[in-house]
C-alpha cells in the first residue's frame, strides 16, 4: 500500500502542472492515505509500547552473558555431579567385587582338605597381591589402552599407571587425564573397578589347582594371567577391539560370563587336566569332601554379595535415571539367577543321590550368578529364570561329566565358570529382548540396535548369535591354548606339581609356619550320624597323616 | 513528532493553496513512511531480543527458575555427600567384622570367645562414649582454643527445633543440600571405634574384660576425640608451620593413635604366659578366620580411604576417590607380597598370617597419602611399609614385647611411616610446591599462585604431628594401664590365664562345639606342645 502511494506521489510530480481537478483527486487520496498511515502507526505504536513494556520484557541486566553464564554455571554443576555419581557408583561397586575375593577364599578352603588350607588360603592372597602388580605394570596398557581400538588386539599405552594425567610443569598442579572439565570418570576409576574383575579372573583358577600345584609356580602363572591372557581377551571385546564390531553386531557380554568367568574356567580346565587329579581322588572320594561346610557356605554368600558389584556395576555409570533402571534390573536378574540356579541343582543332586548337598547348593547358586552375568543387562526377568534353569543343569551336567573323565576339580570351578560361562553368553543373545530374532538390543539396553536413521536394525539375532559363538570360541582358544601350553611347559621342567610325600603329608605341614591351619582341639569320634546330608558332617577331620 | 504532523496539517488548512495542501500531505506521507519504517526496523530488534517469540520470560521468572535449580542441585549433593558417606561409614564399620575375625583367629582357641566379645563391647562401648563426649570433643565447636571442642554432647545441638510447630531443622542445612552433623557424627563414629578396635588386639588374651571395656570408653570418648580436635577438627596441629600437617585418612589421627595405645598396653601388661618359651603354643588357631578378617578389612579400607574425600558432589572429587582407591589397592598388595617373601627369606616357610598383616601393614602405611600421592608412590610406599612392619615386629620379639596381632608394628610403626611418606611422597613439584589437603591443585597463596619453599615445613608438621600423638595418645594409654596395673584390675590370675578365659568366665564355656560331628578315623595328636615339623593332623590336640 505504501509503496502504491509513493508511486502515486512520485507520477504526481512528473506530470507537469496537474489540474484541479486532478488536485482535488490527489488530495482526497492523499488524505485518506495519511489516515491510514496514522492508524497503522498507532498500532505499531501499540505493539512497541507493548515491547517496551519493562514488565514484560528482559531487564537491561540480564544481557546474553549473564544468561549464558547462568546456564553454564548449571551444566556444570550438573557434568560435575555425573562425574561424582559415576566415581561413588564404581568405587562402591568395585569394593563389592573385590570383595568376592573373601568369598573365593572362603569357598575354596572350605571345600579342600584341612590338611591344605592353608596353602588355599595362601594361593587366594598371593594370588590377589601378584595379580594387582601385573594389572599396575602391563595389564591395564594391554586391556584399555588407546591402541586397541585401532589395532584391534591389543593396547600399549597406561603401563605402571603412567599417562594417568598430567602435571602442568611450572606449577606441578595435575589434571586427570579424560577429565577435560570437572565432570568426567577418571582413568584412574577404571583402572580399579577393572582390576577387581581382571583379579577375579585370576583367582577363578586357583580353585581348579588347589591342593596339588606348587605355590611359586601358581603365583608365576597369576602374573601371566594378569598381564596378558585376561588383558588381551578384554583388549578384544570391553576394550573396543575386533570382536567389538564383529559381524556388524558384535558379541554382547555385559559382565563377563566370557570374558571373566569362561577365561578363568577355560584355564582352570586346562589346569587341572595338566595337573592330573588329586592322589586318591578317585579311589577314596570320601576323604575328598569340603572341611569346613560354614565357610563353603560364608563364601557363597560373599561371592553372591559381590556379585552386585560385578553385574550392576557393569553399567560403567549413573548418570542418568536410564542407567538407574538398567541397574535396577540387572540386581533383578542377578538375584533370580541365582537363585533358580541354586534350588536346581540342590533338587537335582536330591534326586539323584537323595541326600541334602549344601556344597551343591552353593555351586548351584554360583552357576545361576555366572550364567547370568552375560545377559543380565538385555533380558528380562522371566529369562533370567530361564537362564538360571538351564545353567544349573549345564553345571550339574559338566559336573557328572568330569567326573566321568576323571578329570578333578576340587571346588567344581570348571563347570561354574567355564560351562556356565559358556552357556551365558549364549544365553545373552538368545534371549535378548529384542523382538523376535529380527530385532536385536546387546548393548544398546532398554533401546534396539539401530540404523543410522534411528529406525531398529532388523535381521541381526542371527548375527549376534554368531558373534557370541565367535567370542566363546576365541577365549577358548586363546586362553585355553595358552593356560594349557603354561602348564604343559611348566609341567615338563617338573615345576607344577608337588611331589607325592608333600602331596600325602599335605602342603602346610611340609610348607607352612605355623604347619597348620587350625590349632584346636580334636573333635571325639562319636558314632553321631547326621544320614540326611552329604557329606555328613560340617567340619571333616583330617585323614590320618603318615 | 506527530504532534508537528498535525501542526503541519494545521497549517495546511490556515493557508488554503490547494497546490501546497498536496505538497505538504505528499511530505507528510513521505515523513509517516520514514517514522512506519522505523518503528517496524525498533519493533524487528525488540523481536529478535526476546527469548522466544511464543512465551516472553520476566527477570522475576528466570531469577525464580534459577534459583529453583540451583536449590536441586544444591539438595543432590547433599544427597550425594549423604549417600557416599553413609556407605562408606557401614563399609568401615564392617571393618569390625575384619578386626573381630581376624584377632580371634589369631588368638589360642581357648580364649577366642573372650577376643569376639572385647570386639563386641569395644563397639558397643564406644558408640556410647563417642555419642556421649567424644564427637562433642572432636568436632564441637573450639571457640578457638584449638585444644578440644565443647559442643554437641549426646548428639544434643544436631538440630534446632521450632517451639510452636515441632519442625525440626538440622544444624549446618541452612538449605536443603548439605551434610548435616549426623552424617558427620555416623561417619567418624566408624573411625572412632575402629581406631579403639586396634587396641583390643594388643591386649588380648590376658587383659581383664571389665577393665578393657572402661578403657575402650576413655580411649573413644576421650584419648582420641583430642587427638581428631587437634587435627580433623581444626585444632593447633592443622595450621602448624604455616602449612599444616596432612593425613587423608588417619594413619596417623586413627592408627598411630591405636597402635601406640595397644604397645603401652601391651607393656604394661607384659606377655602371656610362656609366649617366649612355648612359641608354638601361641600359632594362629584358625586361619581361614584370619585370611576372612583380613579380607574384610580390605574390603572396608575403600571406605576408610575414598569416604574420606567427606564429600561426593563434584567431579574432581570423584576423580580424587578414584585415585585413593587406586593407590590403596596397590599398597596392600605390595605390602602383602613384600611381606611374604621378606618372611619367606628369612624362615623359608610361607606365613599366611605375615602375608595378611602385610596386606594390612600396606594399607595403614598409604591410608595417611593416599590423596596426594601418584600410583608409584603408592607402589613405593607399600614396600617401604612392609619393611617397618618387619622391623618392627623383630625388634619387639626381639624386646620379649608381646602383641598378640602386631598390632603395634601395623599400626603403630607403619602409621608413623604412612605420615611421613604422605609428606614426601606428596605430589607437588620437588619440595618447593606442596599440594596436601588441596588434592590436585597445589597449596597456593591468597592470589592463587602456588605456594613456594613449604615442602620443608610439610615435613617438619607431619613429625610434629607423629609426636604429639605418641605423647599424647602414648602417655594417657601408659598412664591408665599402669594405673590399673598397680590397682590389680589390669591382668587375669595366672590361673585363668592357663585354663583360659571362655572356660573360666564364659557361657557357653568354649567357642567351638565341633565333637559332635561324627568323624572318621581319627588319630589324635599328642597333648599340647606341637613339635613343629613333626607330621600331624590339622586338627592338633
């Protein structure tokens, strides 16, 4: 309209001398166009005094930096409380899980000879301190650092905690190195909560060698455990190697059924097959039974305990009401697994031998807890049951099955941890609870693998049952070749294995100071028989000795 | 400008030119075009300066919404603080658990009832004494005496109550995020007691239970409350020098305290009987109760040393726990290890028991730097802390000293080492730079640059602390036990010493009850007085 009139205007001043009438015509136009004018000013007028309005609008003060400066403040705040949630999470877990050392030791002993106990508990803390200084020197840089993501196989960078962070040179004042700003999980926070698994692992194996391996020689192979088998296994799969993209899925193995429980049970079957089994094991089983039934039991409950660090934990965060319900539900499995696993196999051992095992039960509940541990974060609840079920007859089975071979594991460390460890990362892609076998979660937790357009990934269960496949096979290969060679190596230079005199007299009075575990008073031999149980008692007296 | 348009326009009308009236109102025309335009580029900026065009929001409304989630954020890290603390208080209190099994394992059979109870009323008792006067000595205020706080007693004054409504506030929440004086008190309770704890196994198996109970009341409601007042609470010994002394966690403040407390006690006492003619006689009964001890202490050092950080809101505490953690495992491992193989050098046996006090040797030596050190510190500083504890242990073996658990020699001597490693080992450049309670910045000066020339006066603070506690803690503990000694009340008859105690005073008389299970064929051992190396059962008579 304005610029209609300015033409008008404009036309007006070239045509020469206008009319009066032509004037009288401009000038009615221009009247009506000066009226229009106004009004449309009086209501643009409105409209600022409207933005004007000091009520209604930003105050002079609160100008773009003080706004941004606000809302940075806030994040902040906010990045630092996740990076402080995360580091009490972790370290509260990680403590839980190194606390299932206790549980490890307190099993192990109880189910050995009095005889031995000593040197069980021995193997248990040697086991811990050695395998702490092989994660500090080489474990660690092999497992987690930066090169395996690139190469695929292994790191090479973090030895000795070095690289942790840096140290500003003139003031010497440290920075943690991820931790760009406050908010953030220090390297250091993986370092401990890894080296609880990474020493868990390790210890896994000293229960398949109890009673039988000399000392030195178990704490040489826990450094070689530490430093290298468990690292590079983790380096491939946790550590973002090549089974990390394996197939295009990947394998999933939330907390370890393969990576921790399968290694330490794969080497602990090549352990004790190496080894050979305990002298007389099969020819006078009962001498054979666990001494000290409360402490097999203390032990369970331990490990169980800790288990919610090792599952729950292994969200690796809490930062988000997401990861929240993740652990919620990973306790969830955890405990259902558990115990289904456990009443399994105590009815199973019922209907087989129709006596109550309390070291059955124990190792029923272990099963469910490492069958579980693979899947717990993408399966739910009704296949946790599930998982458990099925666990505690692949445990009892591999169990029978051993014996059948006479192969001898003292605390059974092969069938809970490496057959159910198996069977857990099949577990873990099997019933992942993406629908049907189109649609795949692993990872991805309570959301579906997706495509880059966000939409699910369809077709890929096969793939991730592959994957899975893939990783059992790999640790199987890598750690069982190499525990085997070791021992088979070490067997040959005569180093593994105790000599008979000391294997009859038992390690603690050929080794040991003081020569024994217990000093107390000898139980009577009354003729007192509890028949229901098996063994029939709690505590077993030692066999009489030379 | 307007109002000069409608003069114009006034004009206009006075001066009747038909020509100038078209003139003018094109002018004016042209003049509203301008004003139009401009106005509509004012209302555009005013536009673009709006927080959105849907909703407009006030100064009130932001300050408000701010406010709002500053408040949130301020009541999660109270929660946050609330939630690490009060976890890492239960993990220290299952330390008990640890201190329980590990001292009656190492104890004689016969006597192990008698240890499981002082380590039950040890907790007891001292709950009480801490709740009565120790948390009100520790950390009451000082009205800067810096001797002794005076405030707070039986948890009194933890929070204000209105009179009309009963609405009850906590003290030190003036808003909603913050750490109330409970979870202070909880928390340091755990130290407390654990600290108190550390005696009990010094002392045992000859000390009169009554006795030890009165004591462990002094010793949580006063002997240490003064030494934590001095330190923990503000008190002289945390600005002395300029620079102050420096202990994360208490190896010093908690164990040395303990530690020299058990070594008067124990020479007060003098050593059971027979312990250097018999030492066969005095083996650990029960070492996987021991091994279990040890574990559970491990397992409750990472509250004692990442709780405390006393906070969990913000991510350079986060990293500074992580680093605590991280240092404390790799000190008892290396102590445990260092132990072990320094044992098995010199008795070419493996000692099960020396590899568990070495694992604790590690752990009391780094609880005092374990937050200001790097890895290889910490490394560094397990290994120089199994040496003190086998040092020290040989020389009191040596002096016919009598520690039933070394517990002077772990927390004793390694909590002095763990003292002055925390002042060398500290991770400030050379000794010039001096980072102490800062964590990862360095101790700076009021502009903020670092301070300089401190590393000398970190050291000399640390021995000053070594010392008062040694006296003090040294010289109250020598002074009751030798009081109690010259009153009788100190030592049990010799008689009950042989028979022992749970059969002399317990009920029921023995802590194991193991001969009703039916055994197999059983040859049992000859009586008392194991010859070692001679082959025998487990089970020894």
């Amino acid at each position: 309209m304005f610029r209609k009139l300015v033409t008008l205007v404009s036309l007006a001043a070239v045509h020469g001398e206008p009319s009066e009438a032509e004037l009288m015509q401009e000038l009615t136009m221009l009247q009506q166009a000066v009226a229009e004018q106004q009004r449309t000013i009086l209501d643009q007028k409105a409209e600022l005094e409207e933005y004007m309005d000091h009520s209604r609008r930003l105050q002079v003060s609160v100008n773009e930096t003080y706004y941004s400066n606000t809302i940075a403040s806030l994040q902040a705040t906010d990045y630092g409380f996740t990076g402080a949630i995360d580091s009490a999470w972790l370290c509260l877990c990680g403590a839980l899980v190194m606390f299932m050392h206790a549980g490890f030791a307190m099993l192990e002993t109880g189910s050995c000879r009095a005889k031995n106990a000593s040197n069980v508990l021995m193997k248990n803390l040697v086991n811990v301190c050695v395998g702490t200084l092989g994660w500090w020197s080489l474990g660690w840089a092999f497992a987690y650092g930066a090169e395996a993501k690139t190469n695929g196989f292994i790191g090479a960078s973090g030895f000795f905690g070095l690289d942790f962070y840096t140290q500003d040179a003139t003031t010497g004042v440290i920075t943690p190195v991820t931790c760009n700003s406050d908010g953030c999980q220090s390297t250091m926070l993986s370092w401990f909560f890894q080296w609880a698994f990474c020493t868990a692992g390790a210890t896994i194996v000293s229960g398949g060698v109890a009673e039988r391996v000399k000392s030195p020689t178990y704490a040489a192979y826990a450094f070689c455990m530490t430093t290298f088998i468990y690292p590079v296994i983790v380096a491939w799969s946790w550590g973002g190697g090549w089974l990390n993209s394996i197939f295009d899925v990947g394998y999933m193995d939330f907390a370890g059924s393969g990576i921790v429980h399968l290694t330490g049970g794969v080497s602990a079957l090549a352990g004790t097959v190496v080894l050979g089994p305990r002298k007389g094991r099969f020819v006078n089983p009962e001498e054979f039974e666990a001494h000290n039934l409360p402490l097999v039991v203390l032990g369970t409950f331990a490990l169980w305990f800790g288990w919610y660090g090792f599952n729950p934990g292994s969200t690796l965060s809490m930062s988000s009401g997401n990861m929240g319900a993740l652990a919620a539900q990973v306790a969830m499995n955890t405990t259902l697994s558990a115990a289904t696993g456990g009443i399994m196999v105590f009815l199973a051992r019922y209907a087989i031998f129709g006596k109550y095992d309390v070291g059955g039960l124990c190792n029923g509940i272990l099963a469910g807890l490492v069958s579980i541990t693979a899947g717990c974060g993408n399966m739910e609840s009704g296949c946790a049951v599930a998982t458990g079920f099925v666990g505690a007859l692949v445990y009892q089975g591999s169990s029978m099955l051993l014996q059948k071979l006479k192969i001898d594991d003292p605390v059974d460390a092969v069938p809970v941890h490496g057959f159910c460890g198996i069977w857990g990362v099949l577990a873990a892609s099997l019933f992942d609870w993406g629908s049907g076998i189109n649609y795949y979660h692993g990872w991805s937790g309570w959301g579906c693998m997706e495509n880059p357009d966000g939409t699910c990934r369809p077709n890929i269960g096969g793939s991730a049952v592959g994957a899975n496949i893939i990783l059992v096979l790999m640790v199987i290969v890598w750690a069982g070749s190499l525990s085997g060679i070791a021992f088979f190596l070490l067997k040959l230079t005569g180093m593994l294995r105790i000599d008979e005199d000391t294997e009859a007299m038992g390690i603690d009075m050929k080794s040991h100071s003081p020569p024994k575990a217990y000093a107390m008073s000898t139980p009577a031999a009354t003729g007192v028989s509890a028949s229901e149980h098996s063994p029939t008692k709690a505590y077993a007296a030692p066999e009489t000795t030379v | 400008m307007m109002k000069t348009l409608a003069a114009l326009l006034c004009l206009a009308a006075a001066e009747p030119t038909l020509k100038e009236e078209v003139e003018l109102l094109r002018k004016q025309v042209l003049a509203q075009r301008d004003l139009y335009e401009d106005q509509q580029a004012l209302i555009a900026e005013l536009k673009s300066r709006r927080l959105q065009t849907s909703t407009w929001a006030t100064q009130a409304e932001l300050t408000a919404q701010v406010a709002a989630l500053t408040a949130v954020d301020q009541s999660m890290g109270g929660a946050m603080d609330s939630m690490w603390m009060c976890l890492c208080g239960a993990l220290v209190m299952f330390m008990h658990a640890g201190f329980g099994m590990l001292e009656t394992g190492c104890c004689r059979e016969k006597n192990a009832s008698n240890v499981l109870m002082k380590n039950l009323v040890n907790v007891c008792v001292g709950t009480l004494g801490w709740w009565s006067i120790g948390w009100a000595i520790a950390y009451g205020a000082q009205n800067g005496n810096g001797f002794i706080g005076t405030t707070g007693w039986f948890g009194v004054d933890f929070y204000t109550q209105d009179a009309t409504t009963g609405v009850i506030t906590p003290v030190t929440c003036n808003g909603d995020g913050c750490q109330s004086t409970m979870l202070s008190w909880f928390f340091q309770w755990a130290f407390c007691t654990a600290g108190a704890t550390i005696v009990s196994g010094g002392v045992a198996e000859r000390v009169k239970s009554p006795t030890y109970a009165l004591y462990a009341f002094f010793m949580a409601g006063f002997i240490y409350p003064v030494v934590v007042a001095w330190t923990w609470g503000g008190g002289w010994i945390a600005n002395v020098l300029d620079v102050g002394y420096m202990d994360f966690a208490g190896s010093g403040v908690v164990h040395l305290t303990g530690g020299v407390s058990a070594l008067m006690g124990t020479i007060v006492l003098g050593p059971r009987k027979g312990r250097f003619d018999n030492p066969d006689e005095f083996d650990c009964h029960n070492l996987p109760l021991v091994v279990f001890g040890t574990f559970a202490l491990w397992f409750g050092w990472y509250g004692f040393n990442p709780g405390s950080t006393l906070g969990m809101h913000d991510g350079a505490t986060g990293a500074m726990a992580a680093q605590v953690a991280m240092n404390t495992t790799l000190s008892a491992a290396t102590g445990g290890i260092t132990v072990f193989l320094l044992r098995y050098a010199i008795v070419r046996k493996y000692d099960v028991g020396a590899l568990c006090n070495g694992i604790l040797a590690g752990l009391v030596s780094i609880t005092a730097g374990c937050g200001n050190m790097e890895c290889g510190s910490a490394f560094a500083t397990g290994l120089v802390g199994a040496l003190v504890y086998q040092l020290s242990s040989m020389l009191l073996q040596k002096l016919r000293i009598d520690d039933p658990v070394d517990a002077s020699p772990v927390h004793g001597f390694c909590g002095i080492w763990g003292c002055l490693a925390c002042a060398l080992f500290d991770w400030g450049k050379g000794v010039d730079h001096y980072h102490g309670w800062s964590g990862w910045g360095c101790m700076a000066n009021t502009d903020g640059s670092c301070k300089t020339g401190i590393g000398g006066s970190a050291i000399g603070a640390q021995f000053i602390m070594i010392i008062m506690i040694i006296i003090w803690a040294g010289g109250l503990s020598g002074l009751t036990f030798f009081i109690l000694k010259v009153t009788g009340l100190l030592r049990i008859s010799d008689e009950v010493e042989d028979v022992g105690l749970d059969s002399h005073h317990h009920s029921p008389p023995k802590a194991y009850s193991l001969s009703g299970c039916p055994t197999k064929t059983v040859e049992v051992g000859a009586a008392t007085g194991v010859v070692p190396g001679e082959p025998k059962g487990a089970w020894a008579a």
